[in-house]
C-alpha cells in the first residue's frame, strides 16, 4: 500500500514531464513503448504479435527507444526502464 502511494505521487509530481516524454514519442515507437507497459517484460515476437506486425518491422525501433532511455534490454526481452514512466503510460491506455 505504501508503495503504491509512493507511485501516485511520484506520478502526480511529475505528470508535466512524464506527458511530455511520451508526447515525444510518435508512431510505431509509441505503439511499442504503450505495448511494452501493457505485457511488461516482452520478446520482440510477443511486442509485434499484439501489434499485428512480424517481429521484423519491431526489432529496428528497439536500439533507438533503448537509447534514449525508455526501454531496457534483459535477456532477449523488453521492458519500460522507468517503473514510474510505465505506471503512467498504464494509465494513459486504460
């Protein structure tokens, strides 16, 4: 519980910067990272299969949202790096 309510705060505190991190990304790389705070920890097949896309059209955006901080590699999956930016994107999709 308190754990939890460490997350909404964060999450209300920051809301003005988390907005604009995910305004910043576009396209395919938003419907990954959304997709990613949706599965949690995902494989590049399981990212493209909710996507309805091959595995293939995925893989080149991973480098790029990995880079630039949103993203983090672990074993051959993916998963949000921020625990906070995830909670957030959860709640723009739900």
């Amino acid at each position: 519980e308190v754990v939890h309510a460490a997350f909404e705060w964060a999450i209300r505190e920051e809301s003005g910067h988390l907005e604009y991190e995910f305004s910043k990304l576009k396209g395919k790389y938003r419907a990954i990272v959304t997709t990613c705070a949706k599965l949690g920890t995902a494989e590049p097949v399981e990212i493209a299969r909710e996507l309805r896309e091959q595995s293939d059209n995925i893989r080149p955006f991973l480098p790029t949202l990995i880079e630039e901080g949103y993203l983090a590699k672990q074993n051959g999956s993916y998963k949000i790096r921020d625990p906070v930016f995830e909670n957030y994107v959860k709640l723009k999709i739900a």
